[in-house]
C-alpha cells in the first residue's frame, strides 16, 4: 500500500521534469530564433511559421523516440544556429535562399546519419575550433544587452537586474525571471493592448526555396558545423553519461530530414537537445531510469502545446520596445558563450588557434559574399596548422 503511491508520485516528477525541460528550452532561447530568422530575411508571417514547425517536429520526435525507445531522447531547435543567423546579413537572394541553406544543412544531417565516415569526419574537426567559431558569432549578441540598457534604460534596466538577482538565488530560473520581467515591461508600456489577438493565430507559411552557392557556404555550412558539434554530437554524449545509447543514426535522420523539410515553412534546423537534455534524462527526473522516458515524452507535449502560440509570441516580440528582444536573446546566451569561449581558449596547444576563430568570427567581416563565421574557421584551421608545423620542426 506505501509502495504505490511513490510510484504514482515519481512518474508525476518525471512529467514535470519533461514540462520544465520544454519549458525552459522554449522560453530560453525563442527569441535568439526570431532574431535568427528575422536576420537573414523572414518577414514576421514566415518567422510566425518558422516558430510553430520547429516546435511541432521537434515536439513529435520527443514524443516519437521516447515513447518507441522508452529512453529520455529530447530534441530542441539549434539554438548556436539560430545565434549564427542572428550575426549574419539578409543574403542577395532573399529569405528564400536562406531556406535554400536550411535543406542543404538538413540534407547533410540526415548523410551523417547515413554514411558514418561523414559524422567522423565531422567529428574530426577541432572541437577548441568549433566552439571559437559559436563564440565568436555569440559575442555580438552578448554584447547587445549592454548597449541597449545605455539607450533604453527603463526597459532594459528592470530585466538585467531581475536576471542578476535570480543569478544570486535560483540560477536555473535567471533567464525565465528576465523574461518575466519583460512581460512586465511590455505590459506596463501598453503592447499588449495593442496586440491583434484575432491576427495572431499561426499560420504555415511556404517559401519556395532558392539555391545561391555563395548563401550556401555562408549559411548551411556554418549552420551544420555548428548544429553537430554543439548539438548533436555533445547530446549524444549527455545521454550516454547517463546511460542511454540509442545511436546515432535514426536521431540523425529524424533531425536532418525534419530540418530539410521544416525549412519549406520558415525553420531553420533542430537537433538533439543538449544541456536541456539532462533536466529529462537525469536522476531528477525519476530515481528509475528506465521510467525517465515519460519526461521526454511530457517534454515533446509541452512543445506542441506552444505550437500555436507562434503566432502571439512573434507578434508581441515584433511590438516590444527596442532592445528588449535582443536582451532577453543575449542573456539567454551568456552561459553558452562562457562555455564555448572557455572550450576554445582551454588548451595551450591551440589557444592561438582558436583565438583567431574567435575574433574572426565577431569581425563580422563578408569576403565574397561569405559571411564571417565561415572564414573563422578558415583562419583558426590555418593557425592551427602553422602551430603545429612549428611545433613539429621544434621537436628534436
């Protein structure tokens, strides 16, 4: 009689964990996605649509994997993706060749998952490399709520200060305070009166999609490089620390072939979860790790169920006072910056290397047509090459 009870109250823990895994991921990072698409052309329909896909697959394919592999598989959209598109430029094309990159990169996730001597291959690159090229693209947008508190400060001080509390006293919930300081901040200036709520409703928004091979190294290659080795490849790992190996290959081609034909609808890429990952596949979530799979599954529902909130979420994003987006994106991307920053400058061995990659990658510079993420890597590549010859030619 005392046994059933806990066990009705564990799995009760583990759908709230699931919820609380969807929760934070969506609420953490929808708006370094709106900024993303907004950034390389979407108009606020196509970004309203980008939103409700990439929740609707992502959702399905935690609810799908968890449930048929009775493991914790949670997806999320490419936050360092979505980062990298906030950085760059509208491409001469248009949106329409922006989501011409979104099925490149797609295509070329769901060949990891076919060819394996591909996902080595991706594997190979120099992770102090990877991570200085997403952290160079994350500086900018790091940067941007600084200067908005010096241009805004009524609006931008109240949300800085509420996240630097919270980062004192309740760290996991700093970026979900800030963002409820927001809602404040955007009550109290009368934008949610002014909301069309009747206009709000998403809608699915087709974009045929056009091929430029100069977009395509400046966006599908990055947004794949990244997406991998800051998604997929440590999510994997964040499992298998906790037990679960469901392998790599049906992941990848859920992923890749949802991204390839999400993007028709105005999303950019989804992924394995990664640091959200261990709120559903970790102890917290059930003391039983073979009943953990509940909190993916509550993970996936908590996704759907923001499907149709697209819509409103865009259009109060699109009314908010200028700043407060950019603020709530850039804080929500400090930690990761700090994580990616300290990957790339870790190692004596490849400092310079990535040092190069790094402040390459913030430059902002466009060679060709090519953005600088792109030619981070090139640069960091070359370093890295130079110092290893050197170090090969010291070698008695």
């Amino acid at each position: 009689m005392t046994t059933q009870p806990a066990a009705g109250g564990s799995t009760a823990h583990a759908v709230l964990a699931g919820v609380v895994c969807g929760l934070v991921g969506f609420t953490s990072s929808f708006a370094v996605v709106l900024t993303g698409l907004r950034a390389v052309g979407a108009s606020p329909d196509q970004a309203a649509s980008g939103l409700l896909v990439l929740c609707v697959t992502m959702g399905l394919g935690c609810v799908l994997f968890s449930w048929r592999l009775r493991m914790p598989i949670t997806m999320a959209w490419s936050t360092p993706g979505a980062a990298l598109l906030a950085a760059a430029t509208v491409p001469a094309g248009g949106f329409a060749a922006a989501v011409g990159a979104f099925v490149v990169c797609g295509l070329l996730l769901a060949l990891c998952g076919l060819v394996r001597p591909l996902e080595r291959l991706v594997e190979r690159i120099p992770a102090p490399l990877a991570s200085a090229m997403l952290a160079g693209v994350l500086l900018t947008l790091c940067i941007a709520p600084f200067r908005a508190v010096v241009a805004s400060p009524a609006a931008i001080a109240p949300v800085m200060v509420t996240w630097l509390v919270l980062v004192a006293v309740a760290r996991r919930w700093a970026v979900l305070g800030a963002l409820g300081a927001a809602l404040v901040v955007m009550a109290v200036q009368g934008v949610f009166g002014r909301l069309d709520l009747r206009a709000a409703a998403p809608s699915l928004v087709l974009v045929t999609p056009s091929w430029d091979v100069t977009t395509l190294v400046a966006v599908a290659v990055p947004l794949f490089v990244v997406t991998m080795t800051s998604q997929n490849i440590p999510g994997m790992a964040v499992l298998a620390s906790f037990g679960y190996r469901p392998g790599i290959k049906a992941p990848l081609l859920y992923t890749g072939g949802a991204t390839a034909v999400g993007a028709l609808g105005g999303a950019h890429a989804i992924n394995l979860a990664a640091i959200s990952a261990a709120l559903a596949a970790g102890p917290e979530a059930h003391p039983d790790r073979n009943r953990r799979w509940v909190a993916g599954v509550a993970c996936g529902c908590t996704y759907l169920a923001f499907g149709p909130l697209a819509g409103i979420v865009t259009a109060a994003a699109r009314s908010a006072p200028a700043g407060l987006i950019e603020t709530i994106a850039g804080l929500a991307l400090l930690g990761t910056f700090a994580g990616a920053a300290a990957s790339a400058l870790g190692d004596a061995a490849s400092r310079e290397a990535g040092a190069v990659t790094l402040v390459v990658a913030a430059s902002g510079i466009t060679v060709a047509g090519i953005g600088a993420a792109f030619w981070g890597l090139v640069a960091g590549v070359l370093v890295l090459l130079a110092l290893r010859l050197h170090h090969h030619r010291d070698r008695p």
